[in-house]
C-alpha cells in the first residue's frame, strides 16, 4: 500500500467562484432514484425464487470476477503510467487508480467522484497542470479506445444474432458514430487542447505553467492504447465467465454481441447513476435474443453489480487503511 493519505494539499491554492452553468444538485438524486425503481422493476417480473437459484449455481466461480476486475485495474494504470511518462511509481499509481475508480463506481457522481482524489494524490509528485492535462488525456484515450471496441463488438455480434429492423439501423448508426468519436479523440489528445484544458484547471489548484506540457507523442499515445484495449479485453474475459458459469453460450460472437449491446445502453443511458435500470433492462433484452431466460439475466446483472461492489469496497479500504497507516505513524511521533 502506498500513497499519503493527510499530506497537505499544494500550497497557494486559489478558489474562485464559477459563473459558468449550474446544474441542480436534485438531478442526480432524481436519476439515483428513477434509476432504483427500473432496477426494482426488472428484478419484479421474474419469481424471485428462481432468481435466487441462478445465483446460487454461480458459486464458486463468480469469486473469479474481482480478480479479472484487479487485472483490468493494472491494465489502466498501464496506460496512465505512460501518458504520465513513468514519473510517478506505478504502484503508487495502482492504488490512486484503485481507490479513486472506487469512489467513481460506488458513489453517484456521474463517475468523477473519485477524480479529486486522483487529483489531490498526483499533485503531490507533479505540478497541477500536468496532473490535470493527464488525467484529461486518461479520460480522452480511454473513450477512444472504448468506443472503438464498443462499435468493433457490435459489428461482430450483429452477423451473429438478429435484432429489430429499426434497432439494427439504430445500432449501425452507433457503430459510425463511435468510429468517428474514437478518430477525433485520438486526434484530440495529440493537440496541446488537453494541456491548455488542464493548465486552465489547475489555476484552482495553483500556478500552471502552460508551456510545460507538449503534445503526447505518437509512440506513447499507442502504447497507452494498446493497454486499455488490454483492458477492455479483460472486460470481455468476465462477460464470457460469467456466461460461462451460467452455462449459457460463450463463443467469441455472443461474448462481443452482450458486451457490446451494454456497452452501447452504457454510453446511451450515461446519466443514470452507475446505468441503474438501464443495464439490468438491457442485459433481460439480450439474454431473451440469446435466448436465455429473464432470471438468467438478473443473475448475470447481480454477479456484475456484486463483483463492483467487493472492489469498489476494497478500493475504499485501501483508503482508509492509509489513513489509519498515516494517523498511527503521526501519534508516535
């Protein structure tokens, strides 16, 4: 374990209030809630003893899920450790990694609930402007490649399996429109536009010097690449397990096909806290084109929500493990 829990965050720090829009603090607790019922809806339209019994064949090879999750966690640390260009340890960066996508994944924040976290941990190794820089081009980098592989998964399930006539054309519409943002994210991470971006952020942490940050090179920018489609393949590892153990089909295109169609509903239904109800409807739609009963797909939708959670909780005990760590070794001095 590493990281300073209690350091004292960089000296000089500048608040200044924000004129620009403001969205109401309710909207998220209006989508937590919106999002609740749907989930409570799907599970109601299946007997839940049945439910109950699709879990319960899971044991004990759902357990594999958390490890094929801290696999994909080292994958993204991969890639922030090169855009960062290895200044910072990559075990330190494993556990800002770890417990700041904890915070993303368990609290209702859109996913940048951990990102002060991320922010406050590097800005001890690096001058704000560039953590602020990297950390756009992680973001930047990491949706390209998603949704290249999003629009290749779907490309591949749909010679497979057929859905509605106007959902198909929905759906190739998708795969176009992720291709084209995959290009222009790329593209964009290769300017200085992230750099000026994070320079002008990091002026509410302190000095930013502009001229510091340079466009991320070729080279590094596919190495950072090639380690998150490393983990977006490890993704797909815990769909095809989980499938597996659900002896359902677990071939390459009914793996991209289920993938895909829920990493689509995830990019669609974004504003939903943690997809609520829009991925636990989704999976019932694509289990039943698959052919799979409906408490099959809860199941499925249970062991993904259960493997989140034990990171998720893991990640925060990392947290808190430090700063009992750091409250220890300040008593005795």
């Amino acid at each position: 374990m590493t990281g300073a829990a209690d350091d004292k965050p960089v000296a000089g720090a500048a608040k200044r209030a924000s004129g620009g829009l403001r969205v109401p603090r309710w909207i998220d607790k209006a989508l937590l809630v919106a999002g609740l019922v749907l989930f409570g809806y799907v599970i109601s339209r299946f007997p839940l003893r049945d439910i109950e019994s699709a879990v319960a064949g899971m044991w004990p090879g759902v357990a594999l899920t958390p490890l094929i999750a801290l696999s994909w966690f080292a994958a993204g640390t991969s890639s922030l450790y090169l855009l960062l260009d290895r200044r910072v340890r990559w075990l330190r960066l494993l556990w800002i990694r770890l417990v700041g996508d904890s915070y993303n994944s368990l609290l209702p924040l859109a996913g940048f609930g951990g990102e002060p976290f991320k922010i406050r941990q590097l800005s001890y190794s690096l001058d704000p402007a560039n953590v602020m820089a990297t950390l756009i081009r992680d973001r930047i980098v990491d949706n390209a490649m998603g949704f290249w592989f999003s629009a290749t998964e779907l490309a591949v399930g749909l010679t497979g399996y057929a859905v509605d006539g106007r959902l198909h054309v929905a759906l190739l519409g998708y795969i176009a429109v992720c291709w084209l943002f995959g290009v222009l994210g790329v593209a964009l991470v290769r300017t200085r536009l992230p750099g000026r971006i994070g320079g002008w952020l990091a002026r509410f942490l302190g000095d930013a010097s502009l001229d510091a940050i340079t466009p991320l090179p070729v080279a590094r920018l596919a190495q950072a690449l090639a380690c998150c489609f490393a983990a977006r393949m490890l993704g797909v590892l815990e769909k095809v397990t989980l499938l597996w153990l659900l002896g359902l089909p677990h071939d390459l295109v009914t793996a991209a096909f289920v993938d895909g169609m829920l990493n689509a509903a995830g990019y669609v239904g974004f504003m939903f806290p943690q997809g609520l109800g829009v991925f636990e409807g989704t999976s019932v739609y694509v289990f039943g084109i698959i052919g799979a009963p409906g408490p099959l797909a809860v199941a499925f939708v249970l062991a993904g929500r259960g493997r989140m959670l034990v990171v998720g909780l893991f990640g925060i005990s990392l947290h808190l493990a430090a700063i009992a760590r750091d409250a220890i070794v300040r008593r005795r001095r």
